[in-house]
C-alpha cells in the first residue's frame, strides 16, 4: 500500500499444510521441464498478501511431521527423505548455506523482507543448530523484533524471560517487541508493556489485536486444529473424521465457509453423526497411520453404516487412498513396511513410492462438467478397475474414481473446493443448497481487513524505519 515491494521468508516450517510453488531446484522430467516445489501454506499465503507468486526460496526447509519423532524433510521443493528429530538437528547445520542463498535471492528482488522466525528464538539448548532464528539473524545482519502471544498468557514473562536467554549480543539485535493477539482494554496491559521496556530496554512497537476473521484464512499448521473452523451454516451435514497427521486440510475452508453446510469435525472418541449427509476423508502425511485412526475409532463402521442410510462419501489425497481395498507401503516411506486393507469402497490399490507428485492442475467434472483447479502433492500410485469410472478428467486423462451407484468419490486434486462453479454442483448432486460464494474473493476481503486493522494497530513508519 505504500509502494513498497514486499517479499516473506522464514528459512524452516513444520507444516503438513503445504502449497504448491511455480519454481524448482529439482531437475527436468522426460518433457523437459522440472517440475514444481512445495513450501509452508503459511509463506504462499504470505506471497498471495504480497502479490507475488509463491517460490521455494520463501521457505527453502519445510518439515512435514510424519511421527511423534520425526519429519520428511523438504529442502527448496525437494524432498530429502524421513529423519527422526535428533538426527535432523545434527543435518540442519549443512542445511544454513542453501538457506541462506535462498534469503539472498528474495532479498534482491524485494525492498524490503519480512523474516519469520520458527518457534521461539531463545531455545539455548538449540542455539548451535538453528538455523531460523537468532542464529540466521546473525548471518544475515537483520534487526529482530520479538513477538509475543498475548492469547496464550504469560506475554510478560515470557519477553522478559527471553531478555534474559539471550546474550549480549542477541539483545542489541533486538530492536524491539510487539503485542499479538490481544483481547480486552489496552489500558490494563499498557503498565506491563512499560515494565519490560524498562527492564529491557526494548521498546513497544505495536498492540496487534484479536482478528476475528482469522479463522476464514488458510491455517497454517495442525495447532489450528485445537479450535477447528466448523461450518456455521446449516442444511447439509458434513462430517469429516479426523485422522492422524492430516494434511492440508484447508482443502475443507471453502464448504465450512458456505452458509447451507454444517461441517462437523469429528474427534478421536466420538462417533460419526447419525444425521451425516456426506463423509469427507481429508489428506494425511500418513496413509496407513490414518486407516490404523479410522479403525481404532470405529469409523469405519460408522461409514458402513452411513453408506447403509444412502449416505455419500469423498476423500482426497490419502483420503481417496484410503477409499480402496489395499494400501501397501514396502519401502516403509511413511513408517514401518508393510501393507494395509483399505476400506474397500472403491476398487483400487495403492503403492507408496519414492517418488512424490507435485503438479498444480485445472481438470473438469465428469458429472457436471465444472472446471476445477488445484493442486496434487501426494506419493504413492493407485491402480486398479475403479479408476475406469473417474470423478475428473485432468488436462485429458482420467483422474479418481466413481462408485457404481455414484455415493462413493475420491481423487488426488487438492482444492477442489475452491471452484466455485464445482463447489455449487456437488452441494446440489449431495443433497444441499449452493450459494453465490466467492471463496477466493472471501480471502482477499480477509488480508485486507487485516491490513487495515494492522496499519492501526502498529508503529509500522517505526518498523520501516528499523529495516536495513
């Protein structure tokens, strides 16, 4: 808004929310062009704030968490393998020069650079391996501005608390601290933020309130999940279980955004609603981790039953892998090796491989002919009769399978729920009520609210003024 070209980077996310980004360091297919990268959901919604198109160089490691212990590690787009977390420290070091360059390149093309740490910047037991926090700053000569979570509580001690974590010379990097997420009257906050300044030295730069329209922006990583988005509609009933390590799965924000829909997500212990219209199965970072969830939960049952009432079924991604009779997994890419029955819904198989698709896509519905965009981010290769009857057709070739009768779908096109034209046919073909919703348009209203709260909310000439 003030002329300024402004570019995001934050050098390492944990995410399983990821996007799609036009550039690559991988190398050239048989048509010889390299195919696409993927980065941290958090850093293209950042580029879309931008108006810029999302690169890899925005967010060159991506760790996607596939155990309680570990992460497929995703350097500039390209996966590198799985590494549990104490090996992964011991890699992060060798991993600083690529991200690094990374940095140098948004930096020339941008004025000015908004850095995202990762997690806290005062984890000393960290300190020799970071590679996105004060360490990073430090390589790349940046000012640093704390930020603190207002909403979690304890905003006070924990700038302070980081005042004292840090050394010497990673507090005269600190140019300064801001507020987030702030509820209630500033008034009876103001003599705390005093108190840290003075104990600190550093100054206030901003209170950034509590935004409520948050929730209709993309999430960036499962902790949205402790408060999930439901849909506040009511009419069709949509239940969506949700599985272990699911993944991207703001595929689902455009239907909890319509007002004829009820999006009902479904806890671990908690059956499926009886009064379920459609089944949704989201991705997972895990397809057979996830069949082990539906199981252990009885939702599998559940489906059966729900198919018995003339309920419907989707799933994407793994969700569709999840659909079929079996999913195999022989070099134990997503865990232990070994295979898994599926639900057996629609006639196919899937074998887990090494090799990860990664393609932004435009198909048309085989139903209704609606065009559809999105994404494919997944591994693994399904076959088997089923596919004879496809849900799309993507640039031509067939892509995800129908049942017989109709009630059971699933593909691997992320987003298709953004469409708005598909959107409003399958509401209909599921027993519901479409709106005139703009989805994409829905968002560009929500960043520019926040923009216009966050020009109030901070001393933004102060924090150009601390750019270098």
């Amino acid at each position: 808004r003030r002329g300024v070209k402004v570019a995001p980077f934050k050098a390492q996310n944990m995410s399983n929310n990821a996007a799609v980004a036009a550039d690559s360091d991988l190398p050239p297919g048989p048509d010889g062009v390299a195919p696409p990268g993927e980065i941290g959901r958090a850093q293209a919604l950042q580029a879309r704030a931008a108006g810029l198109p999302p690169s890899i160089h925005m967010n060159p490691v991506l760790l996607k968490p596939q155990a309680m212990v570990g992460s497929q590690v995703v350097l500039r787009g390209r996966a590198l393998g799985n590494w549990p977390a104490r090996h992964y420290h011991e890699l992060k070091p060798k991993l600083l020069p690529a991200v690094m360059d990374s940095f140098n390149r948004i930096a020339a093309e941008a004025d000015l650079v908004l850095v995202e740490g990762a997690g806290s910047g005062t984890e000393t037991y960290l300190r020799k391996s970071d590679i996105a926090n004060m360490r990073f700053a430090d390589a790349a000569d940046l000012p640093v501005v704390l930020v603190t979570d207002n909403d979690r509580g304890g905003a006070m001690a924990a700038v302070v608390g980081s005042w004292l974590l840090h050394t010497e010379p990673e507090r005269a990097r600190v140019a300064g601290f801001l507020v987030n997420k702030f509820r209630g009257y500033f008034s009876l906050y103001d003599p705390a933020c005093r108190s840290i300044t003075e104990i600190t030295g550093w100054p206030l730069l901003g209170v950034a309130r509590w935004f409520d329209a948050a929730s209709r922006l993309p999430a960036e990583d499962a902790l949205a999940l402790e408060r999930p988005a439901s849909g506040t509609g009511q009419g069709l009933v949509i239940a969506v279980p949700h599985i272990a390590r699911m993944a991207n799965f703001d595929d689902l924000d455009p239907l909890s955004a319509e007002p004829g829909v009820d999006l009902r997500w479904v806890r671990p212990g908690e059956p499926i609603p009886a009064e379920a219209d459609v089944v949704l199965l989201p991705g997972s970072k895990t397809t057979r981790p996830a069949l082990d969830s539906i199981r252990a939960n009885g939702w599998d049952i559940d489906i059966q039953a729900h198919l018995r009432r003339g309920g419907r079924v989707a799933g994407i991604c793994a969700g569709f892998q999840m659909l079929g009779r079996t999913v195999r997994d022989p070099q134990g890419l997503e865990g232990p090796p070994g295979e898994t029955p599926g639900l057996g819904l629609l006639d196919i198989e899937t074998e887990i491989g090494p090799e990860k698709r990664l393609a932004e896509v435009a198909a048309l519905d085989t139903v209704s002919g609606a065009r559809v965009t999105g994404y494919e981010m997944h591994m693994g290769v399904t076959r088997g009769p089923g596919l004879e009857r496809p849900w799309l057709m993507l640039n031509g070739r067939p892509e995800g399978a129908l049942s017989a009768d109709g009630r059971v779908m699933g593909g691997y096109v992320h987003g298709i729920f953004g469409a708005d034209g598909f959107r409003r046919h399958w509401l209909t073909a599921m027993g519901g009520r479409a709106s005139g919703l703009d989805h994409a348009a829905r968002i560009e209203a929500t960043l520019d609210a926040l923009a216009d709260q966050l020009e109030t909310d901070l001393d933004l000439d102060a924090l150009l003024t601390l750019a270098r």
